[in-house]
C-alpha cells in the first residue's frame, strides 16, 4: 500500500500519511504523494476543506531516523528513489528543498481551510507539518515535541519559521533547545493546538467541524485566509486595501444575498 493516502468526497480532502510501522516517518514515496496531493488540492476549486492525519498510533514523527543512521539521509527511500540524497552536504540542501520544503510552500498557496488531526505522536518534522496547517486538532493522548536537537540537526522543513510564530520567541527556542515533550493539554495552552478532545470522541468532532467549515461561503472564506496570513507581513494599509477589493467581490456573490436573507429570516444559511 502507498506510503500516502489521498481522497476526495463530497468537497473535502483527506490526506492519510500511512508508514504506521514507522511512525509515518518520511519517505521519498510519501512527501511525493503529499507534494502531489497538495497541488489537486490548490487546483480543484470543487475541494472545500482539508483533512491531515495520520494512520496507526501516530501523527507523524518526522524524518526518518533508521534512514539517517543507515547513511540514507532524511527520508526513507523507496525503491524508485534512485538519486543518492545522502552524498554530499549540497546533495542534503536540495533534497529538501525538492521535497520536504515544497509542503509549506504549496500550504501557503492554499486558501482553503487545513485541518491537521493529531492521532497520536508528532515530533521534530512531523509537530512541524502540522504547524504549518491551519487548525490543529489533536486526541488527548497525543504527545508533541520538536526532537532535532537529540540528533544534532536543525529543524529544516520551516519549523524555525512557523514555532515562533504561535508560542513565541523565546519558547520557540526552548522547545527547540531541549527537546522536552508536551502532553496535548500542556500544548494547547502554549496555543500549539487548537482544540484537545478525548480520543474516543475524535473522530466524531472532527467531522462534524469539517462539515461545519464545508458549509460555509467558500469565497468568502478563502479571501479570509487569506487577509489573515498576509496581514502577518504587511501594513496596515495593505491589509486594508486588500480586505476592501475582497470585500467588494464577495457582496457580488449568491451567497452573500444568502447570508443577508437568512439573517432577515433568523434561519440558517444554505450556501453554494
């Protein structure tokens, strides 16, 4: 079976990283299938939401340590992998650029909403995927650290750029400097994870806010995704500029003569 699952139904995406055995440690075969899967997504307006997990008793635990202490490098390869990513130090640098650091890149060009579901275990590269999504929802006995400094490497993938970013400065480079693992509750309250449901009501809660998000207006959603992160690295008056034309758009839209009736008519809205 591939190292990565990948489905579609009724608007909403589901992406399955599927090494169990591993951990769902990295491959060639999976950050391929995952950069691939990710550009259907971008593409295919008819995709609401995007659903991430992972598959057995973990999320993800990142790079592939069997691999790096064979001498293999980061990834484990599959067997139509025929380049040699660990020969040389420039040989390293592209392979992640190639592959792993493609994924932030194309989450980036993604306005749809990106819900990671944490299963289990996330660590070092792994934590750091899930970082990059927009939600973060994990079971209750989920456990997340950022384990590069065990192996005596530097977080590659963006977790540099995203860690900050939600807890801050100086815890970023805590967690980046020890090591330490946290329990899913001790994360949320760092505002690493959204929301922490017990594990037997995962499954439930986390379709029924998926279905919640699919039933939204779309356009209206994806620009305020979009505001958002922009606002994160530009003016004020940028920000305004581009929230008024987004504004101007969407009250051209069917569901915006929706929203308004159904407000008028106390009901809920039914959006295209």
């Amino acid at each position: 079976m591939a190292d990565l699952l990948f489905r579609v139904e009724k608007g909403i995406a589901r992406i399955t990283l599927n090494r169990p055995e591993a951990l769902n440690a990295f491959s060639t075969e999976m950050i391929d299938l995952w950069i691939r899967a990710l550009e259907t997504v971008r593409d295919d307006d008819a995709i609401r939401v995007v659903v991430l997990t992972g598959n057995g008793r973990a999320f993800c635990s990142g790079g592939d340590i069997k691999a790096m202490a064979r001498g293999e490098g980061f990834l484990h390869k599959s067997v139509e992998a025929d380049e040699d990513l660990a020969s040389t130090g420039l040989a390293r640098k592209k392979s992640l650029w190639k592959r792993v650091q493609r994924i932030p890149l194309l989450l980036q060009e993604i306005d749809k909403p990106v819900i990671a579901v944490l299963n289990g275990l996330a660590t070092g590269a792994g934590l750091d995927m899930a970082l990059m999504c927009d939600i973060r929802i994990a079971a209750a006995s989920a456990n997340v650290s950022e384990g590069y400094i065990k192996a005596g490497i530097v977080p590659g993938d963006g977790g540099a750029y995203f860690l900050p970013r939600l807890v801050g400065v100086d815890k970023a480079l805590e967690m980046l400097w020890t090591g330490d693992s946290y329990t899913a509750e001790q994360a949320k309250q760092m505002g690493l994870l959204t929301h922490v449901v017990p594990d037997e009501e995962l499954p439930a809660f986390v379709e029924a806010y998926v279905q919640r998000l699919a039933e939204g207006p779309q356009e209206a959603m994806r620009f305020m995704k979009r505001a958002v992160y922009q606002g994160l690295s530009t003016d004020l008056r940028t920000s305004l500029d581009m929230i008024s034309s987004a504004m101007g758009l969407v009250t051209e839209l069917d569901d915006y003569q929706e929203g308004v009736r159904a407000i008028a008519e106390k009901r809920k809205p039914t959006f295209t």
